[in-house]
C-alpha cells in the first residue's frame, strides 16, 4: 500500500508506504517545482527497476555472466494510447540464444504483466 498526501506547494506530493518516504511533483515548466519525479517518471521507473530485478534474478539463478543490466522505459502518449518503449543492455558474456531468453523474461516481469493485463480502478472518497 501506498499512501500520496499533498499540501498547498505546487504540485509536491509525499509518498510513504511503510518503508519509504519519497515524493513525486511535476516539473517547472507546468507549475510545479521539480523536487521529486513526475508520476509518469514513477510509472517509468516502476517498469524498469521490475525489469531490471527480474532479470538479475534470471541471470543469477542459471549462473549466466551478466555484470551489469541497464533498462530504459519511455512513456509516450498518442491520442488515446500508452506507449512504453524499453531498451535492455546487457553486459556480459551472453549469447544470442540467452539475449533472446532474457527478452521473453523481460516481457514477464510483473509490472509488464499489469501493465498489458486488464486493470480496473475502484476509487471513493471518503472523510
């Protein structure tokens, strides 16, 4: 569970989730005051530390020399579609039948899961 709670400073949010306190805001040009990512930035960032995890967690359970696994996610919005575009390099000794491997795992990791799955939003307000 996480839990978002915002004062009067533009657009300053505190995120706690039990463990962690961090904060989100939007950036400078539309008002806010850049003091943390934009939600859409968490939502990236959510995407690649999954993928990046999963991955480790692959390459160390099949004992494969991966040194290092970098993720990038962009978020793009056209018209009234989502686009996550994510680049993976891996550094190490792999070979294109594990590069392959790794992209299937990749596509697995449960953020990816949520994201092309069926989500469904149940929101009130309450006192």
């Amino acid at each position: 569970m996480t839990t978002a709670s915002i004062a009067s400073t533009h657009y300053r949010v505190k995120l706690q989730n039990g463990r962690h306190e961090f904060s989100a805001d939007e950036p400078k040009d539309i008002g806010g005051e850049d003091t943390g990512p934009a939600p859409d930035e968490l939502l990236e960032a959510s995407l690649a530390s999954c993928t990046a995890i999963t991955l480790r967690m692959y390459a160390d359970r099949k004992k494969w020399p991966v040194a290092e696994i970098m993720v990038t996610v962009i978020l793009e919005r056209k018209d009234n579609k989502t686009i996550f575009s994510r680049k993976i390099v891996i550094n190490g000794t792999v070979d294109e039948g594990q590069r392959q491997r790794l992209l299937e795992i990749a596509k697995a990791c449960p953020v990816s899961k949520t994201l092309l799955g069926e989500i469904e939003i149940n929101s009130h307000i309450s006192s």
